[in-house]
C-alpha cells in the first residue's frame, strides 16, 4: 500500500464507497469538506475506484475538476 494513504484517507473511502456524499462524510467525522476533497483526491490520484461523477458537483465545477485530474495525468 502507499505510505500516502494513511487510515483516515481510507476510512474516509470507506464512507464515500458506501454511498455516503463529502459533507455527510465531513459532518459524521468533524473534519471540513475540504479535507475530505483531498481525500478522494489522493485516492484518485494512487488508482482508488473513485467515480467522480458521483460527487455533488455542479456542471462545470465536474468539469474543472476532470481538466485537472487529466493534466496530473
């Protein structure tokens, strides 16, 4: 495993797999939104099943998000 994916990052995609959203995530583990962003981030980033399309996204904040993750790639 990567030594960037610590315990919370993964319980964090735990919940996100389990269908909950980032600020159910935020709310049921008193962090900020923002944390659970990076969260998934890094997950993505290390090959985590992370279906971005499943994020509560408006339109073109999901496409800004994708343009980013392409130009990582």
């Amino acid at each position: 495993m990567n030594d960037k994916i610590t315990k919370t990052i993964l319980e964090t995609y735990n919940k996100f797999k389990s269908g909950k959203t980032i600020n159910e995530i935020a709310i049921e583990r008193k962090i900020k939104e923002v944390s659970i962003e990076d969260h998934l981030c890094k997950l993505y980033e290390n090959n985590y099943d992370i279906e971005i399309e499943k994020l509560d996204y408006d339109y073109m904040t999901f496409l800004e998000i994708k343009l980013n993750l392409i130009y990582l790639f």
